[in-house]
C-alpha cells in the first residue's frame, strides 16, 4: 500500500513540474507567437530589401518553432523568394555602379 501511495505522489509531483514548466514557457511562446511569427515577419514582408545579407532575408528559427507543416512551407517558399528577389536588385545595383 505505501508503494502505491508513494508513485500516485511523485506521478502528483511529476504532473506539477510539468505544468510549471507549461506556464513558465507561456511568454515565450506568446512572445514568439506575436512578435517573431506576426509582426517582425509582417515588417519583413512589407518590401524586399536590395542588399542581400539584410538580416530580414534570414531564416528566423524562433518563427519556425509555433508553426505547423504547411506554414512553414509558406514561409520557406516566401523567404526564397524575397532572397531571390533581393539578389536580382543586388546585381543590378551592382551593374549600375559599374
């Protein structure tokens, strides 16, 4: 019986430190939720930059963690894009210069 009662406590225990570690990631995950998945990729897409090392053509990772299989894939397809358009500006900026 004492068996029984000392595994219901640390199954008990063991479901609280799994809540707290649930609520501890809570503003985190809001954080990435609004800022790096919402409004900083939002930024980015307002116009394509023409240098091609800007920090907004890099891949956020912190975006990528909340997303599901087929935003991610949107994601990817557009950060290629905007990429690709960026190197197109770059060269001709470049050849301008020339």
């Amino acid at each position: 019986m004492e068996d029984v009662m000392g595994n219901v406590i640390i199954r008990r225990r063991s479901f609280w430190e799994i809540m707290w570690q649930d609520l501890k990631e809570l503003p985190g995950k809001a954080k990435r939720l609004i800022w790096n998945r919402g409004i900083k990729l939002q930024w980015y897409r307002l116009w394509v930059r023409e240098d091609e090392a800007h920090q907004s053509l890099d891949m956020d990772i912190l975006a990528l963690l909340d997303m599901n299989p087929q935003q991610r894939e949107a994601y990817m397809w557009d950060l290629v894009r905007r990429r690709q358009i960026s190197h197109e500006r770059d060269i001709e900026r470049r050849a301008a210069r020339a």
